[in-house]
C-alpha cells in the first residue's frame, strides 16, 4: 500500500525492544495527529525477540497502518547493546 502524501511517516527503529515496544506503540496512538494521517514505519534491526510480532499485531488492530521491515544493517547504538 501506498501511503497519500498527507500523512506523517513515523520511522521506529528497534533491536530486542518486546518488554519496551508496547509502551512505545502505545504512545503513538495516543497522539494528538489523527490516526489516518500517521503510517508507521518499525525497523527492526534482528531482534530474537517477540518485538516484530509485537508491532505487526499493533498494525493489524488499526487504527494506524503501517509496515515492519528488517533490516541486517544495524545502527551505532544497536552494535552497543
């Protein structure tokens, strides 16, 4: 899916984040942007934990859309954990 170009791409990066994501997700939906104009972007970096479940499960409820890619790429902070 496409999304139009009113909305605000949120890009969230993470690494083993499954005990932190919930709060993380729940913050975004509780902004004060409407929902249809927010589309989540969740990267996760490898993680061995159940975080990419996490986030797909949160996009399925609705009401933001979004995606979760993979990346084998990781970031400076992800190399120090």
């Amino acid at each position: 899916m496409i999304p139009p170009p009113n909305r605000a791409f949120l890009i969230v990066p993470f690494l083993n984040e499954a005990s932190s994501l919930p709060d993380v997700l729940v913050s975004i939906a509780a902004q004060n942007i409407s929902p249809e104009h927010i589309f989540l972007v969740a990267v996760d970096s490898g993680s061995s934990d159940d975080g990419p479940a996490i986030v797909r499960d949160f996009i399925a409820r609705g009401p933001i859309e979004g995606v979760v890619l993979r990346s084998d790429v990781r970031s400076i902070p992800a190399d120090r954990k």
